[in-house]
C-alpha cells in the first residue's frame, strides 16, 4: 500500500496584530521592482482604514477589492487572470488573499492560473495543475471553512461545483491574526464557524478517518465547543480558539474527507447559490440519521446563539430543479463513501436525496 504525500503551508504566523508584519514577510519574496504583489481584498474592508492602510503598497502593487455575495466562479478567475496579466510588466511576485473563504480561494486559484494554460474549469478536480503557482499568501479575516491549509480552492463551473485540488494549491504563507475577526457579523460567524464545526464532524465519524485525521478532528472539535457551546471565554481568546479550530479542522480533512452535509450542501449551492457556511447549516439540521450526536450539540450551539435557520427553500422547486442538485450531490463519490462506506449507492439512492432535500 502506498501512502499519500500531501504538501503543507511552508510558513505560518500566529498572533493578535501580526498583520502588521506583512511588509517584512513580502519583501524578501519581491521578483523584482516591475513584479508587483497583488492583494484580493474582501470588499467588506473597501472603506476600512484599520484594515487597507496596513497593506503595505510599492512599486505596481495593487489592491482588486473582490465580493463575497456569491461564491467563487471559473470565469470570475479567468476574468482576474486576465485583468492581472493586463495591468502588469511582468508576472507578479505574489498574490495575496485577504478575507473569507471566497477570496482565499480566488486568491488560490488565481496564483495557479497565472503560470498554468487554458481556463480554470480545466483544473477542477485531482491532480490536474501541472505548473508550480505564483507565491501565495492566505489571510483569512473570518474563521471556519479551513481554506488557510487546505488542499483545495472551491470553484463553481459551468458544469460543477469542485476544487483545484493539488500539490500547488496550498498557501506558501499564512497570516493567522484572529484581531482581523473581530467585527464578523453574529450569524456568519456562526454559518462559517460551523462549517469547521461539520467538517469535525463528517472527518471523524466517516470511514476514511486515521490517526492524523482523528488528531486534529477533535482538536477542533474540542475547540469548536468551547466557542460556541460553553460560551465562557473571552471574546479574543474566543476568536483566537476559533481560528485556531479552523486550521484544524482543515487538517483533519487533510487525509479524510467530508460527508452527507457538504454533498447535498454542493447540491444546494449549484442550483440556489446557497453559500457555503449557511447551506451546511441548512443540511445538517436535518442529518440526525447520519450524525446523531453531532447533529444533537449543532441544536444545542444553534439554541444557544439564537439562530434562525431559513425553512423551506426548497418547497417551490419543481422536479428538474431536484435532478439537478442530485446530480451535482451524487457525483461526489469520495464523500459519499467516506460518509457511508464502499456500498454507499445502496443507501443514498436519488430518491433517498430527494426526501432529505424536500424536508429542507
Ligand atoms: P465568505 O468568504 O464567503 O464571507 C462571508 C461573509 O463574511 C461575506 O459577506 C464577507 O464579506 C464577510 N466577512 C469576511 N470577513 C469579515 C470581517 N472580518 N468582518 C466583517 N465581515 C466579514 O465566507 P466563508 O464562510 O469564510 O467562505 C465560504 C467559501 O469558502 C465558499 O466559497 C466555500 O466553497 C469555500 N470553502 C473552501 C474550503 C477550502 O478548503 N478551500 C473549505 C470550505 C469552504
Ligand atoms: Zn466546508
């Protein structure tokens, strides 16, 4: 048997204000003065002087402030790729992903697809990126989807929804400063915050988990609890254990994979644009079948901090519209079987789906 060799983020920083040290991080990596660093920069941040007067510009560098209202597109990162490769001398000596889930993985994809041919929706997939990517950098500004250290960049295509999955995707530096959390609204933290909490959940009961998965699972787990179940900490140490839960839980899917919930998740957000953290929510309320006891403490968090989860988004839809996210949820073999097993397909047949998704 021969085992996986996955590569890890070379370089990571942890602590309150260590954004401020980004400067001295991105200097040595300069190519040259007409390579410039580009920094995608959640727009949530466009008038935030605390945050945009700390990037530290020179020479071309430039800031492209992206939307997180829908979740990364193929062509959204050809569009950028373009863009760059118009507005630069030469190829850029970095790019620099500041916010969410969805600019990290913009920020991924785009670093790939500077030094790689075609379009982006070529790369969805295992194993496709054959050239090494432009020196990237991940600075997530919300905790929970794992980004930071994953493997993958998350890309909806004209076809799927699927990741970049490959030895060139993962961040060659990460900034983990929790200071940058502080003013994510109450329910998307809690929508992100959960995803960690799911991917926990779906790494340690599915049937791929080992050791290193187990390990960091319920790291996270223990983590992820003490945010939002025992609710006793201070709000720093609060964002910091949260971010921490998410690099993680991250890793924990490292050598696992996810399950039921991010299946018909994916479903949900191919057909509705259901965002992730939300739509995991939306799922794995009703996945007690699956993850009893897991889903049994999500109730008890989502009580606890007061969320309402939308009811019924999926009361209107007509039978096409159904085929289409089973489709799109069945297609993922590698979390179905970690969720189920190698004889999955005799348990989640179509119909079986169509009955979960009619209950959402
Ligand atoms: P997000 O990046 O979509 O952001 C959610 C919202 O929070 C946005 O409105 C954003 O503007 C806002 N926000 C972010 N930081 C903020 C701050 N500091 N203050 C105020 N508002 C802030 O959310 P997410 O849940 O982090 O990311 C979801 C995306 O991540 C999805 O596209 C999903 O596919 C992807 N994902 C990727 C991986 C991976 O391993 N690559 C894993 C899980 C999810
Ligand atoms: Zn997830």
């Amino acid at each position: 048997m021969s085992h996986k060799n996955f590569p890890m983020v070379s370089n990571v920083i942890f602590g309150r204000g260590s954004f401020n040290q980004l400067e001295d991080i991105l200097a040595p990596k300069r190519i040259n003065t007409q390579a410039p660093f580009i920094f995608l920069v959640d727009d949530v941040f466009k008038s935030n002087a605390w945050l945009t007067s700390r990037i530290p510009l020179a020479y071309d560098d430039k800031i492209i402030f992206i939307s997180a209202k829908e979740e990364p597109k193929t062509d959204q990162v050809d569009t950028l790729v373009e863009d760059i490769i118009l507005m630069t001398k030469e190829r850029p000596s970095g790019i620099i992903g500041i916010g969410g889930g969805t600019v990290m993985d913009i920020a991924k994809a785009i670093s790939i697809m500077l030094t790689n041919k075609g379009g982006s929706q070529d790369y969805q997939g295992w194993d496709l990126v054959k050239n090494n990517a432009v020196y990237h950098v991940g600075i997530p500004t919300i905790s929970g989807t794992g980004s930071e250290v994953s493997r993958t960049a998350v890309l909806t295509g004209p076809h799927k929804k699927l990741g970049i999955n490959s030895d060139f995707t993962p961040f060659d530096q990460v900034i983990l400063d929790s200071e940058l959390t502080k003013d994510v609204p109450k329910d998307q933290w809690f929508y992100t915050g959960m995803d960690c909490y799911i991917h926990c959940v779906e790494s340690l009961e599915g049937t791929y988990i080992n050791t290193f998965s187990e390990t960091f699972g319920e790291m996270a787990l223990k983590l992820c609890k003490e945010v939002f179940l025992e609710g006793n900490l201070r709000e720093e140490e609060a964002q910091e254990k949260l971010m921490m839960a998410s690099w993680h839980g991250g890793m924990s899917i490292v050598y696992s994979q996810v399950g039921v919930a991010h299946a018909l998740s994916y479903g949900l957000s191919y057909l509705l644009g259901t965002k992730h953290g939300i739509g995991n929510c939306i799922v794995f309320d009703h996945l007690e079948e699956f993850y009893p006891e897991g889903v049994r403490v999500f109730k008890a968090m989502k009580e606890k901090h007061q969320i309402e989860l939308p009811q019924g988004i999926c009361a209107d839809l007509s039978d096409r519209d159904f085929d289409v996210m089973i489709k799109i949820a069945l297609s993922l073999d590698q979390l179905w079987e970690n969720a189920l097993g190698p004889d999955w397909k005799k348990i989640m047949t179509p119909q079986k789906i169509k009955s979960l998704y009619q209950k959402m």
